[in-house]
C-alpha cells in the first residue's frame, strides 16, 4: 500500500493490486500499472508517501 498525504490533509491510498511499480524523478512521484503512469504526483504539494509492504 502506498499513503500520501498532501499539503490540503487529503489522503490518497493505493493497494498492492492497482499498481505494479512508483518511480521518484526528484519532482514528481509516479505511480505505474502495467508500464503506464496511472498516478502523477508534484511533490511540492505532497507532506508524506509512506509505502507499506
């Protein structure tokens, strides 16, 4: 599972079973489903990404 929290308090959460991969580029976090982007973060607007395993 993956938990972020952005700056507004809103939390999104993503299950093991919607993506299959997340990529860091330093100013965005992404998250990846069968080689797509399906989620697309601008971390100036993020608090926290926990990743839970």
């Amino acid at each position: 599972m993956i938990i972020i929290t952005m700056t507004n308090s809103q939390k999104v959460k993503w299950q093991k079973e919607e993506y299959d991969n997340y990529i860091y580029d330093g100013k965005f976090f992404i998250i990846v489903k069968n080689g797509e982007w399906i989620g697309f973060y601008n971390l100036d607007t993020v608090i926290s990404i926990v990743i839970k395993k």
